[in-house]
C-alpha cells in the first residue's frame, strides 16, 4: 500500500517514521514533509490546505491511504471533500469529518457539547463582540486568574491567561474588537481557572470501537519552571506517573467514553485520533479542550512506545474492526526535549545550520522546523528538533534526552533543562 501522510512538523516526523517500519507499506509520501520525513519517505512540494494538489497527488502515486497529521485540513474538512470526490472516495482518510473535528475547530461547540453530556470541564460562557459589555461583567463574577479562548483555530496561540481584571478586559476587548487572532476570535470563550496538573490522553477511533493510546505530559512555556509565555510545547514524557489505575479509570470512565457515546448520539461518527486535554483537580479528571488529532510534541513520545503496527491501526480505523486490534505498549518511559530557535515564540531566523545529528547515540531524533539546502540541513521554523530516549526511569529517560541534545548544534538553539521536573 502507498500511503499519504499530510504535515510538516515533529508530529508528522514521528508519524512517518512509525508507517515506515511496517510491512503493509510499499511507499510512503509526505506533503510538504521536512528534512527528517525525507529520510522514512518522499516530500512532496504540496500543502496540507491545498485539497485539489492532494488530489492530485493520491492519483498520481496511487495512494491506497491518507493519514492526516495537523488540525487544520480537518477543520476544513479534508474528510468531506475525499467523501464528495467519486475519485477519491475509495481511498481511506485518517481524520474526523467537518463536524466531528468541530471538537478542536470551536471552542464554544466542546464547551456545549462537554456541558451536555455531563463531561467535567471548567464553567463558562461564550461572547460575541456585541456582547463586550456582557462578557467584562462575566468577568467580574469570576476569581483570578481568567482564561481566555478564542473560539477558532489560532495556531495554539489563541489561550490567554490573565492575573488582573485590567489585563482581562484589555485582552477581551483586544480579542473581540481588535481582531488579536483575526477570525478565531470572533468569538471568545471565558472560563473559570483550574487548578491542578495537566496532561494528555489520546485515543484512536473507527466510528464504533476506540483503543486508548498511552498518556503523557507535555510542557508549554518557553521558561524553567512553566514560566514565559505559551508554546507549541517545549517537550513531553510517557507515560504520566500520577496517571495510573483509578486516575486513567476514572478518565475513562467521565470523559473518553461519554464523548465517544456523545458524538454517537450526535449522529457524528468520528475515525481517527482524538485528544482530550486533561486537568487533574484533586484526582478528578476535567477536560480542558480536545484536538483532533494526536498532539505535538506528546506523539514524539507516545508513539515510539507504540509496537503495534501503526498501518495495522489504521487500517483497523479504516475498515470499522479496531476492536479486532489488541495495543502492545512498550513499559519504559520516553522523554522528549525540544530545541527551538532563539527568539521563539516570538521572531526568529531561519536557515541556520544544524550539525552533530551523526553524533547522536541512543536516542531518537524527530524533526520540526528543518529542511534541506544542498547537502545541509537547516532551521526551518521556530520548534527545529526533538530528542526522545527511552529509560527505565524518568531520570534515566531525560538523562540521555539532554546528554544527545548538548550534541546537536545551531547558532541560537535553546531548549529547556527542567522537563519532568514537576514529576
């Protein structure tokens, strides 16, 4: 089977490079790809947003399969366009329809629909820029800090946190009126601060059946400590050590398993990953958000302690028999440290060279933001590289996580010391 894999980043590097050790796979073709997916696969110069180019390219390579990596295509719903094509409508497509990945595509449809079937999530209430005055006096009624969510999709920018009223009102009115984050904040969604610890649970659905993939714990800010401003994630660990028997029960329990039957009884079948952004508040599982699709940089953990044949998984996906499919999950844990480019989240030059990739031993490298200029590999995006090792241990984990990332070299490169430090 020739399978194509949509995405450019860490996620969809760890992605294909899992595709690329079965035996079902005869080629394997990454749109747009980077410099690591050219090693498992071939790039093809296409984007993930450009539908009748994919279209394309699944008849020319006589693509038997397309597994779908960011949010984006899905929210604008890549799923219905292969439905509606009688060329294409054959080929299986790894991702929720439309409406199923309206979990991630709106943030006040996950609220509603958590609220309605009993889900635990944080109090809210969704405001419209004719309803400014309304949403500042919501805020009042509110203890600090105050969350702030625009509506759409944001690029994973689109949270806000706020320590003051002050601060919330500007951010509301900036958001609403200002356009901070353009069309996804047409409407903003204020919630109620959670306190507690976070992490991820992943699922894989065939419309019927789901197997829960292994947790983990990813790291968002840019500074030591959770401190600075918000990232697409700084790294991650598998699996999660206070998520264990009656905490993954209970997550099964009050949250995975009534969304399932909820988007059942939505009449809204969903096939492919889903995640549940999770808060532990005092052993209670609440959801923070969805996405639909595996979350980066938590696949550049989870994944690797995956044995089971990912091409297996999604053709049990494809075909509705995921029930027919057992998980085999390797025990140790996996760390992942990411190196970004000095000046993210915020401005940052491209291009740099990177060097000491053949120096790395022990660990696996997944790659970002990179590509390939001549017979070098270069920065290419502001997350450039993660580094992932197994251990016995946490410790042991992170300890050959850092030791291979002191090894690879670009002007500017940071990463962050502490992951796993509130573990």
């Amino acid at each position: 089977m020739n399978i194509l894999l949509l995405g450019s980043g860490g996620r969809e590097h760890t992605l294909a490079w899992k595709l690329a050790q079965s035996p079902r796979l005869n080629s394997l073709f990454i749109a747009p790809g980077n410099a690591g997916t050219a090693s498992v696969g071939t790039n093809l110069p296409v984007t993930v947003n450009d539908f009748h180019a994919i279209r394309e390219a699944c008849l020319t390579h006589r693509i038997g399969m397309v597994v779908v990596g960011p949010e984006d295509p899905l929210v604008h719903g890549i799923h219905d366009f292969f439905l509606e094509d009688p060329n294409l409508r054959t080929i299986p497509l790894i991702g929720p329809t439309r409406q199923a990945a309206m979990l991630e595509g709106s943030k006040d449809f996950a609220k509603a629909f958590l609220k309605k079937y009993g889900i635990p999530t944080a109090a809210y209430q969704t405001f419209t820029a004719d309803r400014l005055d309304d949403g500042i006096s919501f805020l009042k009624t509110l203890r600090l800090p105050y969350v702030l969510k625009a509506d759409g999709l944001a690029a994973g920018k689109g949270v806000v946190i706020c320590q003051s009223l002050d601060e919330a009102v500007a951010e509301l009115t900036a958001m609403l009126t200002g356009s901070k984050f353009g069309e996804a904040s047409h409407k903003v969604v204020i919630e109620e601060f959670l306190q507690g610890i976070e992490l991820s649970a992943f699922v894989v659905a065939d419309g019927t059946h789901y197997r829960i993939l292994p947790e983990a714990k990813d790291y968002k800010k840019i500074g030591m400590g959770d401190s600075g401003p918000n990232t697409g994630g700084m790294g991650s660990v598998s699996p999660v050590p206070f998520a264990r028997g009656e905490f993954l029960a209970q997550v099964e329990h009050r949250v995975i398993r009534p969304t399932m039957n909820g988007l059942r009884a939505e009449g809204i079948p969903y096939q492919g990953f889903l995640f549940f952004g999770l808060m532990n508040v005092q052993g209670v599982p609440y959801v923070i958000e969805y996405n639909c699709r595996l979350g980066d940089p938590e696949t550049e953990a989870v994944l690797p302690r995956m044995r089971t044949d990912l091409v297996e998984i999604c053709q049990a996906v494809a075909t509705g028999t995921l029930d027919e499919v057992t998980l085999e999950i390797d025990p140790r844990t996996t760390a992942s440290v990411m190196l970004v480019s000095e000046g993210y989240p915020g401005s940052y030059e491209k291009g740099r060279e990177i060097t000491g990739l053949d120096q790395v031993t022990d660990s696996l490298v997944f790659h970002a933001g990179t590509s390939a200029l001549d017979d070098r590999i270069v920065t290419n995006g502001g997350r450039v590289m993660a580094v992932t090792s197994f251990g016995n241990t946490l410790k042991e984990a992170l300890k050959k996580s850092y030791e291979n990332a002191e090894k690879i070299t670009f002007k500017g490169k940071y990463y962050r010391t502490d992951i796993g430090f509130d573990l």
